[in-house]
C-alpha cells in the first residue's frame, strides 16, 4: 500500500511537471505568434494576418470587418511603438491548448489594451481571438 501511495505521489509529480513544460512551449509559440502579428501590422499585411489564423476566428469576424478593423486601428493609432505584458493564460483541454496574453500597448497616435487568444499545435500558434480597447477610436 504505502509503494502504491508513493508511485501515485511520484506519477503526479511527472505529470504536473510535463504540463509545465507544454505550458511553457505553448506560450513562448503564442509569443513568438504575437511578435510575427506586430511586424505583419506595421506592414499593413491584414490580408495574410486573416488568411493565417485559425478557422474558430474566421467564424467570430469576417474577412472585410478584420480589414476595417485593422486599417482603422493604423489610422486611428498609427504604428506600433513598445508594449507591457499585462497577464496571459494557458489552457490546455479536450480542444486543444488555447494561450491568452495581454498588453497595454503604445502606438504612435496613443495607447490600447490588447489581448490575442492563441490556438496552439505543437510549436505553432494561429489568431483566434484579437481584442483592442483605445479611448483613440472614441475621437474624432
């Protein structure tokens, strides 16, 4: 009894110590993803940004509101500058593993919070979530 309690403790162990190491995998893909996410904005690839991320966002925003979106934030923002990591989560269930991170971002024109939600295969993350909050899209 107490061997079998022992192997138990020591299974638990290895196992919690594997999903560290895929968390960690995991996110530093959704960072890498995000860094590729920033250069493709300064160079106003919208297009290839929507043709790379994951099916599950194609069904949360089409294809023309993604390019508004976007265009809108260059116009409105301008290029972007630096950003401070605020939080990020990893979550690995039936569905696969999910990343989120968040930033307090500086643009040329001003400050956004954002957030990117990342799916993650293997080493390789694709957008499915993006949400970006600046009081710049309330002026004029």
């Amino acid at each position: 009894m107490r061997r079998s309690s022992l192997a138990l403790i020591t299974g638990a162990f290895i196992l919690a110590g594997a999903l560290q190491g895929c968390s960690k995998k995991s996110r530093q893909a959704a960072e890498a993803a995000t860094q590729e996410f920033r250069e493709r904005y300064s160079r106003s690839e919208f297009e290839q940004m929507y043709a790379a991320s994951a099916p599950e966002f194609w069904t949360q925003v089409t294809h023309d509101d993604f390019l508004q979106l976007m265009r809108g934030a260059t116009r409105k923002l301008g290029g972007y500058r630096s950003s401070t990591a605020t939080g990020w989560k990893v979550y690995a269930g039936t569905n696969g593993t999910t990343v989120t991170l968040g930033f307090q971002t500086v643009f040329e024109k001003g400050k956004g919070d954002e957030v990117f939600v990342w799916r993650v295969d293997d080493s390789s993350a694709k957008l499915a979530g993006y949400h970006i909050n600046s009081m710049a899209f309330l002026a004029e």
